[in-house]
C-alpha cells in the first residue's frame, strides 16, 4: 500500500521549474491543423506552449519497452509487471508539486491541490489485458500526467480548481474475470457477494490477491469517497472500433456508453434420426435457432443499435441427429433505453416466430444487462469545441464497450471521454495502434478540454 505524499519541497519546485521550460516547445499539430489553425495557436495563451504532446509519445513507448514484450503489453493487474508500471508512473508524478495516495480500491489517486477544493478528475487505467496494446489506458493516464504538468505550470503549482489524475485499478478484469474493478468499487456499483467468490486460473481468490497490494477487500467501497468533491470528470481513450476511421477523423466526441442487454436463447425440439425422418416430420431446433441470424441484423438496422449472436451449441450435437436442442446467446446494445427495450422485444417476437413455424419450443435466461450510461451534455459540447479547434474536423459517436468513465457517471459526476482513432480498428491485441500524429492531437484536444472543463467547474 502506497502512503500519502503530501510534502512539496524546494527540490521538487526547482524540478517544476527544469519542467515548464523543457516543455516550452511549440506542440506538433502539423497533421489536420492548417496554417490558419497554427497561427492562431501562437496567438493563444501560454498553455498551448507548455504542453508537450511528443513526450507523451516518448513517454508511452518508455513505457511499451519497460512492461511488453514481443506479445504486448503485459500489465495484468495486481501482478509484479503493473507494479513495476505503478512505480514508473510514481516516479514521473512525484517531479509535480501534488500529493499521491493509494485509496481503499487500490486506486492511484495524484493531486494537485487548487484554490477551490472542487475537483476537476482526470482518469484512465495503466493495466492492460495479457498480450494486449500499447494504448489501451494508459494513453489516458500519461495524457494525463502531461496536463498536470501543463496546469501545474501554468498556475504555478495553485490552478484555479483542484486537478486530479485516477488510475483505476484493474480497469481490463484480465485475472478474475470482473472488469472496471476498481472504478465500480469507488461508484458504490460493485457487486461485493459477487466478487467476493471470484478466483482466477490458478484458484487465488480476488480478496487474497488484493491483499497482497495491501487493500483490504471488504473495505474497498470506501473508495467512495475519493468522489466527494468530484465536479467533472474526463476520460481519454482509443476507439477500440473502426468507426473514426473509416470516417477518416482523428477525434471523436463520446456522448455515452452502451446499454446492453444479454440473454441465452433455447429452441427445443426433438432428436430424430437424419435418414429415417421426412423433412416435413422434423421438429428441428437448429433450424429455428438458425433464423435468429439474419433477423437480429434487420432488427440492428431497423433501430440502429448492434446485436450479435456469439455462441451456438447444440445436442444431441452429432452428424446423424436432428438437434434437439440448440442454445444461442444474443448480445445487443444500444445508446438510447426505449430502442435498446424495443430490439429486445422484437428478438423475443421472432424467436416465438420462428419457433411456432418450426414446431419447437423457446425459453430466454437474462444473462446480464445494464442501462445505458450518457455522457453530460456541457462536457460533450466542450469537448467537441476542444477537437474542433484542434483538428477542424469533429464527430460525436457511442461507446461500444464500457469505461470506467461509465462508472463515474452512474455515481452522478458529469463526465465525458474522448476518442482518438485506432489503426486497423483493433484492440486487446499487440496490433493496436494509433498514428503518432493523432496522439500528439489527442493529448493537445484533451488539454483543451481539460482547460475549458477547469474553468466550467470554477465557474459553476
Ligand atoms: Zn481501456
């Protein structure tokens, strides 16, 4: 367990120092700015000269080289390599005039301390899935670490609003199975019951695990009260999808995460042998199970959301047999409640179709389900602008996969994410990429709103 760090002594201020006029280079937005967008950034005030978006880069491979290997990143929660990138993480921090703590969840909190004690948050996640991307959050987390140094600089260690970088702990739920551990315990949404029991491959319960970084199992949700000042908070992140850039933009505005709704589907009808029986005599439940596939693509596209079929078994399961039982899974989400209820019902229709037509039997089991998270109106709009002015070209898309963004949101802080494109629209893969120049865009569009957001909460 890591303990408070709350003294700020001369050394560090003359580091602070060394900081602000290393990174008084002009940031590279060379890609999407024209000349008309760089020259008005020279005009612009001092922060866009004291953020330097290519150490984030450099930062991000120092990283890349410390934790992966050949198979990627391998930061797996809890383990000696996410330690090992906790310790780096420290080390860069601890050259800023703010204190460091470690919460009740295993949470790495770092705070700049501001003239309002309301805080402006700034969160991402430096573990990664086994084998996975260079980006997947901890883009976030040193975006992150750059704009604490931009802020700190600029306001000379005192910035109008407390700032505060989160690095939640494990984010991905690599080992046991739970993702958005550590954000879901300081929202107050984690399942206790639930994640008491869980284990992972080698049969180490969570809260054995957890103790092992000293964080005391039953007691994570006091976690929750990291939040007590929250007044905003912003997430950076790679797509993860193909939807940036197929439309061949840099930069998307989040405006929510996806409700999902996820059900096991089982047709039952009746085992007969393959040669013996007419076709016209089967009750076959394959047959009836196998029309749900094209359907839910209609029933995506009719109401705009993604459905997606992602499993299918059968039984007897054998070459000479009619499946007498065939059991599918249906996974669908969507940004919007009523449409998300809407494709339900009509899977449920035409499984009742398709069943009766088929002469067979349909049951559903809820498997897992969750609301739609949207994202706060102010921010969405702020972060637009901050793309906008940085790139010219904006977007506003959902999110497919959760956040812990999502998380923060449901515990009632407004909250928005950002999105920069992914090369090959890839993730949870050694293969995921972003261009240089667009993460140099991104960490200059999320400074951007991370300034806008600052002066929001001092203001409201
Ligand atoms: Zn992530």
């Amino acid at each position: 367990m890591m303990g408070r760090n709350g003294s700020v002594n001369s050394m560090r201020r003359k580091e602070v120092a060394v900081n602000h006029s290393l990174s008084n280079v002009v940031v590279g937005l060379s890609l999407c700015a024209a000349a008309r967008e760089r020259k008005s950034i020279a005009g612009r005030s001092q922060m866009s000269f004291s953020l330097n978006p290519k150490r984030t880069v450099a930062e991000l491979k120092e990283l890349r080289s410390l934790t992966g290997d050949e198979n990627g990143a391998q930061r797996v929660a809890f383990t000696k390599t996410w330690a090992t990138a906790r310790n780096w993480l420290r080390k860069k921090l601890e050259a800023l005039p703010v204190e460091i703590h470690t919460d009740a969840a295993g949470n790495l909190w770092t705070t700049l301390r501001g003239q309002s004690e309301r805080a402006l948050l700034i969160g991402g996640h430096i573990d990664s899935v086994p084998n996975g991307g260079w980006l997947d959050g901890c883009l976030n987390v040193l975006a992150g670490v750059e704009i604490l140094r931009r802020i700190s600089a600029q306001y000379d260690g005192k910035p109008p609003v407390t700032v505060r970088l989160v690095d939640w702990a494990d984010e991905e739920g690599a080992r046991f199975g739970k993702s958005l551990f550590g954000s879901s315990a300081c929202s107050g949404n984690l399942n206790l019951e639930e994640a008491r029991g869980l284990k992972d491959r080698d049969g180490i319960r969570l809260p054995d695990a957890l103790k092992e970084i000293g964080v005391d199992f039953e007691r994570v949700k006091e976690s929750g009260k990291e939040l007590k000042d929250a007044a905003a908070y912003l997430e950076l992140h790679i797509e993860q999808g193909p939807v940036l850039l197929d439309l061949d933009l840099p930069l998307g505005a989040v405006l929510g995460t996806f409700g999902v709704e996820r059900h096991a589907i089982t047709f039952l009808g009746q085992a007969a042998h393959s040669g013996s029986t007419p076709m016209n005599r089967r009750k076959d439940a394959f047959l009836a199970a196998a029309k749900m596939s094209p359907e839910i693509y209609r029933i995506a596209e009719r109401n705009g959301g993604v459905c997606t079929i992602g499993s299918c078994t059968t039984k007897p399961g054998i070459v000479t047999s009619v499946v007498e039982e065939c059991r599918i899974t249906l996974d669908q989400r969507h940004l919007d409640a009523a449409a998300l209820a809407r494709m339900l019902a009509e899977a449920r229709d035409a499984s009742a179709r398709f069943a009766s037509e088929g002469n067979v039997k349909v049951s559903w089991e809820r498997l897992w389900q969750i609301e739609p998270v949207l994202f706060n109106n102010d921010l969405i709009a702020m972060c637009d602008e901050a793309i906008g002015e940085t790139c010219g070209k904006r977007h506003r898309l959902p999110s497919g996969p959760l956040h812990d963004a999502a998380e923060v949101a449901r515990a009632g802080v407004p909250t928005v994410m950002m999105f920069v494109q992914s090369l090959h629209g890839i993730s949870h893969n050694k293969i995921e990429d972003t261009r240089e120049e667009h993460l140099e865009l991104c960490v200059a569009a999320f400074d951007k709103l991370a300034e806008k957001a600052m002066n929001w909460v001092r203001a409201k």
